[in-house]
C-alpha cells in the first residue's frame, strides 16, 4: 500500500509516518504535493457543541472521544476553558 492508498483509505498522517518511518509532516507534504486533499483535524464546530453537551452530561474524555472519533486529548483540548 502507498502512502497516498493509507491516507485515502482513513489512515491519519500520524500513522502513515509511523508505517513509513517519516515524520508526520513529512507524510502531509507528500500528500500535498500528490493533490491529495488533508481531512480535517481535531474537532469540528458541530462535534465540538456535542463534546460540550455529553460532557455536560457526565460523559468521561475517552467516552466523547470515542463516539467521535477523535482521541481523548482531543476532546481535553477543546473543551479547555479559556480556548479561543
């Protein structure tokens, strides 16, 4: 499998370096310059809203970050207080 084929196929940057042994910028750059478009990263607007609701809720990190999808740090750094 390519670099390309991995991101394609839902690999994150982070993990395709890791296969590849590069670094995770190294693998966007090589990304960008094949016209691959990069996916978001971290949490959209509309996940972050859901983030604050659940975790309104008593819902821990890693249970937020899991339903979607992103990693429990993720999830801490957005619902940090004082984040612009």
């Amino acid at each position: 499998m390519t670099l390309v084929d991995g991101y394609l196929a839902g690999q994150t940057v982070e993990e395709l370096g890791t296969e590849f042994g590069i670094e995770r910028r190294t693998a966007g750059a090589h990304l960008h310059r094949r016209g691959v478009p990069m996916r978001q990263r971290g949490m959209s607007l509309a996940q972050e809203e859901e983030a604050f609701a659940l975790g309104d809720r008593g819902w821990s990190l890693a249970r937020i970050g899991a339903l979607l999808d992103v990693s429990a740090g993720t999830v801490r750094n957005h619902l940090s207080p004082g984040r612009p």
